[in-house]
C-alpha cells in the first residue's frame, strides 16, 4: 500500500471488509489485522445529534495524520496502516472513520490504532458542528479524550476550548 492511498479524507462512505482485505494484500508475515469503525451517534440520552458535519484543510490533514502513521509504525512495529476519514455532512449511524493496522502480533496491532484513533480524536484538524432541535453547535474534543491521549505522551490541545482535533467520532 502506497504512502499516499494509507490516509484518504473523503465524503463517500467506505467497504470495511474490503478495505481491510486491501490492507492485507497478500502479505503471509502479518499474524494480526485490527481495526476500530467509528459511527455518527444520534439519539442519545445525552445528545439529540440529527446530523454532524465535518470539515477538514486539505492536504494538512492528511500530512498530519500520515505523520502519526509513522509514530505508530516506530512505536508500535506495525507493518501497514489505513486512517480512511469522513467529510461533510452525515447522519446518525453512518460510518464515519476507519482505522486499521496490521503487524506480526495482536498487542503491536491493537495499540496501534487505539493510539491512531486517540491521536485522530484529539489532534488531527477536523472541525465538527453538530445539528439538534437547538441549533448547531460547534464540538470540541472531551476531557476524556484528551486523558486517553495524554498515556500516549500526546499533549492536550483541545478541551477547554482549544482549535482542531475532531472530539471523536460521534
């Protein structure tokens, strides 16, 4: 898999299973492939989220989240990585990220893309708007986002009122 096709931005939905198939290839030396499918929540007993719309700078975005491509295959030893990242307006239960890594052993390949995934809700520039009964809103990563990517040695930028980052998949 190419440099270039490892982290795609896109507004059409994605194939999980053939995505993951495409990661894969062919290859006989990896022993693990793990993945996380994020989805936009709606009704919920928090939030009464009718549609999230994200936006992104392209280009930047992708440079960024290639860079932490490279940090995880440097911590991690993974030996192939996939971010596929949603744009524009979506509706509650559509998928919206995919993340995928893949090496010899399952711990390499899971704390990979947990590390991706904490790294893409926290520091990765998306910007998201929520729409409710209310009006639209603007999101900003969680505290708890920013705790689970601080274990990784990533510093906070968002809660509390930060720029970027995309507050993690609804």
């Amino acid at each position: 898999m190419s440099m270039a096709s490892r982290v795609r931005i896109q507004e059409a939905d994605f194939d999980v299973g053939a995505e993951l198939a495409a990661l894969q290839g062919d290859r006989t030396d990896v022993g693990a492939v793990a993945s996380f499918v994020g989805c936009v929540r709606g009704h919920t007993t928090e939030d009464d989220v009718s549609a999230l719309t994200l936006e992104h700078y392209p280009g930047m975005t992708e440079r960024a989240i290639e860079a932490m491509i490279v940090e995880a295959e440097s911590r991690f030893g993974v030996q192939g990585a996939l971010v596929i990242h949603r744009v524009g307006r979506l509706l509650p239960g559509e998928r919206i990220v995919l993340v995928a890594t893949m090496s010899p052993h399952r711990r390499d390949a899971f704390q990979a893309c947990e590390f991706l995934m904490d790294y893409l809700k926290t520091h990765a520039p998306f910007w998201k708007k929520e729409t409710t009964p209310e009006g639209e809103r603007w999101v900003d990563a969680r505290v708890a986002d920013d705790a689970a990517a601080q274990r990784w040695g990533l510093a906070s930028t968002n809660a509390g009122g930060g720029q970027g980052g995309e507050g993690g998949a609804r």
